[in-house]
C-alpha cells in the first residue's frame, strides 16, 4: 500500500478530511503507525529501571460523581525522576484518567485518548457511553502491549460521570488491556495495596464530593507512609496532590490553594494520630 506521502495533495487533504471512521487511534494507525505508542520497534532491550515511572492513583464515587487524586512524584528505579508530575488527566468534559508505570508513554497514551475521544464525538455527533469509552482505552491499552514486554508498561485508572445512574463509575486495566468495573473505590500504583487499605477504612457510600477528596488524601498520605515510590505532601515546597471532581457540572481540577487546605487538615490530624483516623468497629 502506497505511504500517504506519495499521492498528489488534493487526495491526501480528501483522505484526511473524510476519514470514515470515527476511530482517531485507527486512523493513524492506517496512515503513520509510527506515530502510535506501541508501534515503534526500536528497543532492543528492557528499558524499564531507565525511564521515570508514575505510582499511585486512587479513585472513589462519591454523591452524585467521583473523585481521583494521584501524588506527584516519578521514579526511576530508587531515585526520585521528578518530584512534581501530574498523573491524573481531564479526557473529556465528564471522565479522566490517571497512570501509573512509564510516565512517558503514560502522558502520551493520556494526550492521544483525549483526542481519540473528540475525535470520535465530532465524526458522529455525538460523546460515547461510559462503558463505549473504557472500551476505547482498554484498545490502546493492547496496542501498547509489544512496548510493555520491553519495560514500558502503563496500567491507567480510568473515572468517568453516567447520566445513566447519576453518578461516577470507575475502571480498572491489566497489561493487556482487559477492563475491570470497580465499584465504589480504587488503586493503582506500587502505593496502591497500602492506599486500598485506608479506602476499606475511611470509605462512605454516597459521602460528598468534599468529604471524598479527604478520604482520598487520607489514603495517599498512607500510601506514601509505606511505599517509598509515592510521595507525600510536600509541604515546603508546596507540591500538593492532583485531585479532580467529575459530576453532572463537568470535570474539575481543584486549585492548588484548595487541595493545601485538605492536606493541612490531614498533616494537623497526623500531628497527634501519625497512623490517620480509626474506623469504627460498628
């Protein structure tokens, strides 16, 4: 098959303005596979311990949406790559996702679903179900699978608003791409088992949305306390959590000011209880 490179403009510019297809990944997939994460067979070895790795992401519903917050440090084998990454990531004006693994191919698998998920809404007219777009990532996640067996592995935690039941729904992925449904909470990441922990404490169904974005910093601050790959709140610099709110009303980010205001709360608390809040036994 020729290379798109090699027809005269006018059929290119046709080609690239009537598509057919209302799948962005596949579309470039057809014309500049290179482009594509997953799609590039230059390693030669397991690149793994070399590149910046993203950790833990945490997700619960709450009254009415769902909440994600992500910490923000990146490691590459036992070294701090970079104390301030984002990890969670706005895909549409009602879901997100966050990523652990290789951060580079994470961002990039982030940036591309983002417009694989507009891309599709401006060809049909119309935005995909919640399960239609867990389906979508769940395909890159696959595509990506040859980089995984090199060390560039990426497991994204994906969050989304359904009018349907009004309220958020939460999904979950293996390597290969396999999407899970989780109900009412969620983590991944190496911090995720100690965070998982305090999400089956601290955990109340139909909470509101404030009360969850604590509930969530409580687990990350829990999940940094044990996992040396997950960084805490860093109060001297001032490096707060990324946490985002999905509801009826859209996505949003809260500031930076908003969040330091949840994180005082839980240091304050740890000042005199450093294990966080007790659940009740009854």
């Amino acid at each position: 098959m020729a290379s798109h490179r090699d027809l005269p403009a006018g059929m290119v510019s046709h080609i690239f303005t009537n598509t057919g297809n209302s799948s962005f990944t596949e579309f470039v997939g057809s014309y500049a596979p290179e482009l594509l994460p997953g799609r590039n067979d230059t390693l030669a070895a397991p690149v793994g311990d070399r590149i910046p790795h993203a950790t833990t992401i945490v997700a619960a519903t709450c009254a009415g949406g769902v909440v994600m917050a992500g910490d923000r440090r990146a490691t590459s084998g036992n070294i701090i790559s970079q104390r301030d990454i984002e990890k969670v990531f706005r895909t549409d004006d009602h879901s997100c996702m966050g990523i652990a693994g290789a951060a580079s191919t994470g961002i990039e698998m982030a940036r591309l679903y983002r417009v694989e998920l507009e891309h599709y809404e401006k060809m049909e007219g119309r935005t995909l179900s919640v399960a239609g777009k867990a389906n979508r990532l769940a395909t890159m996640i696959r595509g990506n699978l040859a980089m995984a067996m090199q060390g560039l592995v990426v497991v994204p935690l994906f969050a989304a608003y359904d009018p349907e039941i009004d309220g958020g729904r939460i999904f979950g992925y293996d390597v290969g791409g396999g999407p899970y449904e989780q109900f009412q909470h969620h983590a991944i990441g190496s911090g995720s088992i100690f965070a998982r922990g305090a999400l089956k404490k601290l955990y109340r169904e139909g909470a509101s949305p404030e009360d969850t974005v604590l509930t969530l910093i409580q687990a990350l601050y829990d999940a940094a306390d044990d996992d040396s790959a997950t960084g805490g709140p860093d109060v001297t610099r001032r490096i707060w959590p990324v946490v985002a709110v999905i509801t009826a009303d859209g996505f949003r980010r809260l500031p930076d000011d908003e969040v330091a205001g949840y994180v005082r709360t839980t240091v304050d608390a740890r000042m005199t209880d450093p294990d966080g809040p007790v659940a009740p036994l009854r």
